[in-house]
C-alpha cells in the first residue's frame, strides 16, 4: 500500500521518522555542553587528629571524625595522592565503612603495597587511597568519604567530609 504526496507537504514513513527524531536529539545532546558537578563537601569544625612527624607511612591511625560514630583511618601512603596533604601530598584519611554495606574496612583493611583499603568482609570491595578512594573491585557503589585535611606546621586537622558517610541520610551525625 502506497500513499501519494499530493503536495500538502512532507510524508515520512516510521524508518524516516525514527532517524530523523534520532538525529535531531543527537543534535540537541551535542549541542549543549555538560555542566560541571562538584563534589559535595560538608565542613565541620576543626579537630587535630594527628603529627606529620608522627605518622610511620603505611602504618594507618584511628580516629573519630565528625562525630563519635564515624571510625576513619588517616595514612602516609609515601606517594602523591588525590586529596593528599603534607610535604609530600602523601597523607590522606578516609571513612572506614564500604560503600555497599558498611563493612569495617579499618582493622587489617590497608594494604601498603597496594595503597588501597579493603577488601570489605562482606563482598570484597577494595579502595584505591591514591585516587580519592575509587573503588577497585567488588560491590560498593561509590568512593570511600575522604575527611578533608589541612596542616599547619606538623598538626594534621580534619576539616570536613567529602562524600556521604555510610547508613546516614546527611552526614550531620
């Protein structure tokens, strides 16, 4: 069955028409640059959580931060890393719970050669601590919390958390 154009104007078949509303939102997509996401980062006050003199590198610390609930370890990996402070940009800390389930990644969790935190005993998650605690491997979702840090002279302070703390709607505690 065919249909004539009588001159009333352009006739698609469905082929015609799914490629050209195709294009026209590919058009559309290309045509408006993505805007930038940044990263949310909650500030909280100041606490002193360590000494650059202090920290043995790959040798990890405990300590509490926003709140008596949130375990983080803070580590001297010896090399660069994302977030990292210090002389060396080498001194990084992140929360101690997995992304997919809340699994303690801070007993026995760091692994200096690998410089990344898990596996989680839950699945297996495994954490990059070089790249803002990308996950390497296994469930979790998304990257570790990292607490923000700042030095001054050889006090190491926690100053705020980026990322959302595991089971928490907000991360204010």
């Amino acid at each position: 069955m065919s249909e004539e154009n009588n001159g009333s104007g352009f006739c698609a078949n469905r082929r015609q028409f799914l490629l050209t509303g195709g294009a026209t939102v590919a058009m559309v997509m290309l045509g408006t640059p993505p805007q930038p996401v940044m990263a949310q980062v909650k500030g909280y006050g100041r606490k002193k959580i360590g000494s650059v003199s202090k920290l043995k590198e790959g040798t990890p610390v405990t300590f509490f931060y926003p709140d008596k609930d949130a375990e983080n370890i803070l580590v001297k990996l010896g090399v660069p890393a994302g977030g990292g402070v210090g002389p060396k940009g080498d001194i990084v800390a992140f929360n101690g719970l997995c992304t997919h389930m809340g699994g303690d990644l801070t007993g026995n969790g760091y692994k200096h050669a690998d410089k990344a935190l898990g596996p989680c005993p839950f699945h297996l998650s495994t954490f990059d601590l070089t790249r803002y605690g990308m996950v390497i491997a296994g469930q979790g979702t998304q990257t570790l919390p990292q607490i923000q840090l700042e030095t001054d002279g050889d006090d190491i302070y926690a100053v705020g958390v980026m990322g959302l703390l595991y089971g928490r709607h907000s991360n204010l505690g």
